[in-house]
C-alpha cells in the first residue's frame, strides 16, 4: 500500500470524527503554496507566469502555521512553485510535524541533493517528487532535458537517507498506456514508498494548450494504464482505490473542492487548488462565502474536464467512507478496466468561463506596492535559470524574509 498504516489510522480517525460530527464540509488535505517562484518554466504550469514582484512574495512561517490552525486539516501538501527555494521550508515543515500533521513536501528535486540535510526523515513526513512518466516524457513535460535524471539521483538519496519517498505524476493526452504502466514498474522497483497520479488540469494560462486531457480520453487513458498492472493493484498509489476507480470511469463524482483548501500568497482561494477566481482572507471566510453551487462539472465551463485528485479524492474518500464494501470489493479485486462507464455529468447547463486572473494580480500588485517603501519597489532582479538550478541568478528576497 502507498499510505502508511499510522497515516491512514489517523486520517481514518479524523474522517470518523467529521461524520459523526454531522459537519457537511470539512478539509482533509491542506495545499499550501507558500511562494510561486519555480527554477524551471514547464509547459503545463499556470502559475509561474506572474509578475516578478509577486513571484518574489512567500508567505511567512507564522502565515503556514496560521493556514492550518485555522483550517485543522490532518495532512499538508505544500507546492508551489518549487518550495525548496523558500528559505524558511525546514521550519515550516518542523512546525507542522509538531503539530502532529502529516506533511507532504513536493518538489521537482533539482534542488534536494543540496537541501536534504536540513530535514529529517519520519514516518509523517514524505518528499514527493514530481516525475511525469519516463525520461522522454518528464523531460518533455519540464521542457529541460536532464531533469528525469536528477530526480531519479535525488530519489534514490533520499531512500539512502531513510526518507519517505513518493512521486506525483502528471498525465498529458500524449501519454501512452504501456510506457506509462512500464514507468510506474521502473519508479516501483526503486523503493517508492508511493505514487501519486493525477490528469493534467488545463490552467487557462498554461503555456501549452494543447495536450490536456479531456474526460473520455482520461478514462481511457487510466483504464488502458491500469489494465497493465492488475487492475492498479500492482504499483503503490498513494490515493484511494476509489479515485482511481472513478478516473478508469467507474464512478461519476461532483468535485469536493473544500476538501483541499488552498492557501496562497493571494489568500485562501476561490474554490480549488486549481481555480483562483477569488481569495478569502480567512479559511472561515473561505467556507462560509464561496458560492460553491457555482463550480464544479456542470455547473462551470472551466470545470468540464477536471478529473484531478485534489478536487475528486476527497469525494472518493466520502464514498469509500459511506460504502465500505464496495470500497473493499474494489481494493481486493482490482479496478475494472473494461465495460460500460458510469454515466457523467452533463455539461449542457454549465455557466461560462469569466476570465479575472489579471483583476486579481492588478490588485495584489498595489497591496505590495502599496507595502513597500519606495526604496524597495522595485525589488530584486530576478531570473528563471534554464539550467534549472536557480542557483545562476539570485535567489529571490521575499518580501516576508
Ligand atoms: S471541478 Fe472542482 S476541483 Fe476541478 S476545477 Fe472545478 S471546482 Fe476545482
């Protein structure tokens, strides 16, 4: 299995609690986004193209610790942009593991090797490595060549060092089932403790528009995957038996976007993960405000072809919850890989796409400016190295360092 039994006891406990507690909307995992300057450029990424003064913001080790003492989630997933160029990680992820949290530090790796020392293994704390299949298809995704290479090097040390290691991969419509399914026996006979696997969402500012998935060639995609290797049962995936089964198309879930909430240098944003439509200064207000009818798939033209773990694992995990046989039925047995599909959701009632990302950049960038002394306001010149180090230029400043 991908999650630690200690793990899954204690997330188990939690999910226990909220459903006895009757609440009808709780988190499970926290995503934090604690800066979105990255030293690589990928094709895919929507979030590395903001100004330089927003890339240079962080937030705060108090501001991590604050997002999940409001938010109570047991697990914290923290992205970015490449977290390894925040200065303050090591405290961060100490902060978190005394609170008994489970911690899950994703990186793309170039950095690890220089970094490793600063942090210590445990049984709550995994690096996951972003790898997005075998090294024609990573290298292809990070659009730098050599970066498979050093995330396998950086793997294979933090296994040496007695670390948790997982890899999250990202699937684009150029996958090919029988490599995808060979990567995932290679990255397995390195002692992976898990991989996390998830379609590509089409960010609207990704550079590369054209090799998202859509949701019938996901099912297939994962079902032609997952055909390979025993219905999923031979490779350790991190997620629930129940999300993989709705990305084979065995299930039609709606998106439980609260269940990751999302804090960023912007705020906790509007709905998900994978959406800024708006931020909430406060996780209560993030809650109580967000008009949540209002997304999801059918209700949001943005929303049509989401199928990515961090808006559908903790449906998954609710259904696994209230339906535990079939839950069992589908960890013993195996995913179905052939068949008719669930039906879905029709998208023929969905509202249109509002474009207001450059609304809300426009108003972080004044808050900033209006922050800084005017010595300060233009900030440290700051450049994306293509060796991929961002080691060349200099690290940025954030404004909370
Ligand atoms: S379907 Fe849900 S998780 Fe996906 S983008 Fe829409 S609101 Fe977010």
């Amino acid at each position: 299995m991908g999650i630690p039994v200690l793990q899954a006891a204690r997330i188990g406990a939690y999910l226990l609690k909220q459903q006895l507690s009757g609440r009808k909307r709780y988190p499970l995992v926290l995503m934090l986004e604690p800066l979105f300057r990255c030293n690589l450029a990928c094709a895919g990424c929507g979030k590395i193209d903001y100004p330089n003064e927003i890339l240079n913001q962080r937030l705060s080790v108090e501001q991590c610790m604050e997002a999940i003492d409001e938010c109570g989630a047991p697990v914290v997933s923290i992205a970015g942009g490449e977290p390894l160029l925040h200065k303050d990680m090591p405290e961060i992820v100490r902060g978190y593991l005394a609170r008994k949290k489970f911690v899950i530090l994703c990186t793309n790796a170039l950095l690890l090797a220089k970094k490793i020392d600063d942090y210590e293994p445990s049984p709550s704390f995994t690096w996951s490595i972003h790898l997005d299949g075998n090294q024609a298809m990573h290298d292809k995704s990070v659009c730098q060549e050599g970066v498979y290479e050093k995330a396998v090097e950086a793997i294979r040390l933090a296994k040496a060092k007695g670390f948790q290691v997982s890899i999250n991969c990202t699937l684009f419509n150029d996958a090919d089932p029988e490599q995808t399914a060979r990567f995932f026996d290679d990255v397995t006979a390195l002692g992976l403790n898990g991989i996390t696997v998830s379609p590509g969402y089409a960010y609207e500012r990704a550079p590369d528009q054209q090799h998202f998935l859509n949701r019938t060639r996901t099912k297939e995609l994962f079902r032609g995957i997952l055909s390979r290797g025993r219905g999923g049962k031979a490779w350790p995936f991190t997620q629930s038996r129940m999300f993989l089964n709705f990305l084979a198309g065995n299930e039609a879930y709606h998106c439980t976007p609260w269940g990751n909430p999302t804090r960023t240098v912007f705020g906790w944003q509007k709905p998900c993960y994978l959406l800024g439509e708006g931020y909430a200064k406060t996780f209560k207000e993030l809650m109580e405000d967000t008009a949540w009818d209002q997304y999801g798939v059918g209700n949001y033209e943005k929303c049509a072809d989401c199928m990515v773990h961090s808006g559908f694992e903790a449906s998954a995990v609710q259904h696994m919850v209230t339906n535990p046989i079939k839950a069992l039925a589908v960890t013993l047995g195996g995913i179905r890989t052939e068949g008719p599909m669930a039906e879905d959701i029709p998208l023929d009632r969905q509202r249109p796409a509002q474009y207001v990302f450059s609304g809300h950049v426009e108003k972080k960038l004044s808050e900033i400016r209006a922050e800084k002394p005017a010595s300060a306001k233009h900030g440290p010149r700051v450049r994306i190295t293509r060796s991929g180090s961002g080691e060349a230029g200099p690290e940025p400043v954030a404004a909370a360092e």
